[in-house]
C-alpha cells in the first residue's frame, strides 16, 4: 500500500514541489476541490435526515452552502467538461460521459492549466476529468489509485484503470468482475476505510497535504472520489449505520403525470449490473430498498474520507490559507419517477450539492441564489485574484453571493441532456425536447417549482400555462441558441 501511496504517474517526483515557482503561499490561496461522483444534495446540511453526513454538514457550517445549484450537463464526462473549461454544452460539444476535452475543445484552458499557468501546482487526484489521459498536461501530477502500476497484461495506465475501477473486495465478486466486466450493483464488504479505491485516495491526499505544507508555492489540490457512484460498494460499518428497516422508497415512484415518453429514461447505467433485471422491467422492491442502502453507506463513506481530508488540512495548518470547494458533477434518481441514475431532465439528476468555504470570506451560511458548475472557474479565479481568459468563460463569479448571501443570483440557467435542453429559472423548470436533424421541438417538460418541488405533474401542455410557456421557450432560444444550434 505504501509503495502504492508513493508511485507518481507522470513519472515526476515530488521534487517539483520545492523549486520552479516565484509566488509564494502567502501571498495567493490555495485550492482544495473535493469532487464527488452521482452525489445528490440529500444530506444534513440540506435539511434532510436520511443520509448521515456529518464531516460535510460541518464544512457547510465553516463555509456557504448554495441551496439552488445546477450542473450544466447530468452525465459525468460532460458535465466534468463543462465545469473544468467553464463553457456550457452545446448540440456539438460535451455530449455524453465518453467525451474528452481535447478533443471537443481542443483549444480551451481548462481550471487546471490555468492555475498552473499562473503559479500554482498543480494535483489531480482520483476522478478529475472523466477520462485519465484527458489533458494530462494540465497537471504537474495526475494520479488514480492502481492505474500506474505494473499490470499483467501491460496495459496503459488509463486501460488498466478501466478494468479495475469497480473495486469490488469480496473474492467471488471480485473474480466475476475479472471474468466479464461485470459484477452486483452493491458490495457489503467486512474490511476497513482504506481497502476500496476511495480510502486508497484519500491517503494520498493526506500524503500531499503533509508535503505541500513546507512548500512556497500555492497549490491547486484535487480529491476526486468515485463514491457514491455505481456500483454502491463501501465498507461494512457504514451499511451498518442504517437499519434496513428505515429505509424506504420514494413515494413518487412513478412517471411524472403528461411527462413525454422521451423524458423517461430506461436507467441503463444501472442494468449494467449483475441482479438487476434487463430494459423493460422494474427493479423489485428488495433490490431497490438494497440499493437505496448502498447509496446511504457510501454517501457516509465517502463523508468519512472528506472529514480524514479536513482534519489534515487543519492538522498541517493549510486551512488558513485554503479555499475548500465541495461539488458533485451532477445529481441522481433514486427510483424518483420509476428512474434510477442520471442524465434525465429531472431536477433530481441536475441539481447538486455545492459549498465553499474560505478563510478569506467573513460570511457563513446559506444562500438561494441560483447558480450552475460553469460558475466554478471564474470564482476561483476570482478569488485567487487572478485574471479570468474572458474569451471562453460562459459563467459568473460567485463572489459577490459569497460576500452577500441574500444575493438572488441569475435570473436562469441552463441544462442540456442529450436532446432535451433546459432553462431554469428560480420558480420554473422548463424542457424543450428538439430533433438534432431539424432543430424542431418534438416535446417539452413544464414544472412549478413552487407548486410541485418533487416534479410530478408536467404541465406544458395545459392552457392556463400557455404564457409562461412562451415566455420560456423565448428566453431558451434567445439566452441559448448557440448552445441549441452547436454554434
């Protein structure tokens, strides 16, 4: 494990820590991004009792949590994609999860290279961009648990982390994992917090921050958790922190009333998996309350490993001049609408969970203002007082919400999940389904936020919302037609 813990992937020793920068740690913020995968904002500090997550609740305590913020896209290569470069997806660009940065926006400066470029070092730990050989060059260090070590096969680095990502523990899974590239949706796994991929990472971060405190240079750090992806394995005493009995399923475990049959995803990513049953057929109500479980366990696996992450930072002193950011890349359906996963046009696949927390912001608490992940970039750059690559950036700064918490913030935002392309506004969430062919609307979602939080009733096609309907399809294809037409 040691010797694990200690690989550089790149081939660079730590080395570059001491030399090669002029800035000083004092005189620019470091950055610590705690990024998390499928994570939906159904914890503690979000006023929900299910999920117990404490180290998260805490650090919305010390920092603000924004309680409207939306991805840009509800598929992890995408959406990762957009909140790294800042741009938002368009007909053209950051589709699905297979997409590559250097390949859809070649040109673009990305939230690493430009703190690179301007200092920093830079540190891309676990799950960062979708893919491992995704703009490596932005990094001074990339590194993912198990992908740099010598293989069987003498397969690349990002090859042999494709076949390993899964990390089941026990030994029959493991081997049918090995066998077909298969295995169960779920693993309950008698071992302790460092033995899955995501304790392997939080060591290393540990690791770093012990390093990174004697260094002169500010540092852009980055924890990128698998958990609470699929499959929903974590260790046991977590899935012993629920009684079986409390959990339930949702009570709207049905599709939305007038909902348009594209709107209804076949939860794909889940049928992937051993147990579950194929395209067509409902999950049985004993796999859904198992699965709703291992969700809860590596929700408060995953707020584990992030409390080890922050009690470091304070151990070495790092926090005083760190600005630690907490963000999923998008939501999830927890059989919400008889659906499970992501990518859907649902306010449960789009919105996230989002704290920051700053040594250098006076203010603590909440906020409503809606926000989207393209915010990210310009308000870290912002806060790091550096320039922002103006030409590029689609988002806005944060900082003004974050030194005013009564802040409204924009007016909408925008969503874009396959065909289905979203305005959000702070009371509606309005779909427009349109053919890539023609660039026609086919179907569209309309839901009331104040009247329906849970999206239950589309009410596009009902007359007395005709005006609110035309309204929004405007202010869609005025605000976003670039993004509709991939312009």
């Amino acid at each position: 494990m040691k010797k694990l813990l200690l690989r550089i992937s790149t081939g660079i020793l730590f080395g570059w820590l001491l030399v090669g920068c002029e800035t000083t740690q004092t005189s620019r913020p470091n950055i610590l991004l705690l990024y998390m995968d499928d994570l939906r904002p159904q914890l503690g500090c979000y006023g929900y009792s299910q999920i117990q997550s404490p180290n998260i609740d805490k650090l919305a305590k010390e920092g603000v949590l924004f309680n409207n913020a939306y991805c840009n896209v509800a598929v992890c290569g995408a959406s990762r994609a957009s909140m790294l470069t800042g741009m938002r997806p368009t007909k053209n660009i950051f589709r699905d999860y297979k997409v590559f940065v250097q390949d859809d926006t070649p040109h673009a400066i990305t939230i690493p290279q430009f703190f690179k470029e301007n200092g920093y070092l830079t540190i891309s730990n676990g799950k960062v961009f979708h893919h491992l050989d995704d703009r490596m060059e932005d990094w001074n260090e990339v590194w993912r648990p198990y992908a740099f070590d010598k293989n069987p096969k003498g397969l690349a680095p990002t090859d042999w982390w494709q076949s390993l990502w899964r990390d089941y523990q026990l030994p029959e899974n493991k081997k049918h994992y090995m066998e077909t590239n298969r295995g169960p949706a779920y693993e309950k796994a008698n071992v302790g917090d460092t033995a899955y991929i995501d304790g392997i990472l939080t060591e290393k971060v540990i690791q770093d921050l012990e390093r990174l405190q004697e260094n002169d240079s500010p540092f852009f750090l980055t924890a990128g958790f698998i958990s609470p992806h699929l499959p929903f394995n974590a260790p046991a005493h977590h899935w012993e922190k629920y009684e079986e009995s409390s959990i339930k399923q949702p009570y709207n475990n049905f599709v939305a009333t007038n909902a348009p049959k594209i709107s209804i995803s076949a939860s794909n990513e889940l049928r992937q998996y051993t147990g579950i049953p194929p395209k067509g057929e409902r999950v049985n109500d004993t796999t859904a309350i198992k699965l709703i479980h291992g969700y809860y366990a590596t929700v408060s696996y995953v707020d584990t490993l992030v409390g080890k992450i922050l009690k470091k930072l304070e151990e070495t002193g790092l926090d005083k001049n760190t600005i630690v950011v907490l963000v999923s890349d998008h939501g999830y359906n927890l059989q919400e609408h008889a659906q499970w996963a992501k990518w859907t046009s649902h306010r449960t696949s789009m919105q996230v969970p989002l704290i920051i927390s700053s040594p250098f912001i006076n203010n603590t608490g909440t906020t409503d203002a809606l926000v989207e992940l393209v915010d990210i970039f310009p308000t870290l750059a912002s806060l790091s007082q550096l320039d922002l690559p103006n030409h590029q950036l689609e988002g806005e700064s944060l900082v003004p919400i974050l030194n005013d918490l009564t802040s409204k913030g924009k007016p909408h935002v925008f969503i874009n999940n396959s065909n289905g392309y979203t305005i959000k506004t702070p009371r509606y969430s309005y779909t427009e389904y349109i053919d890539p062919e023609n660039n026609k609307t086919f179907a569209r979602m309309l839901y009331d936020h104040y009247q329906d939080p849970d999206e239950n009733e589309n009410i596009a096609e009902l007359p007395e919302h005709s005006d609110i309907v035309r309204q929004l399809h405007r202010q869609l294809h005025s605000s976003y037609g670039r993004n509709i037409l991939g312009l």
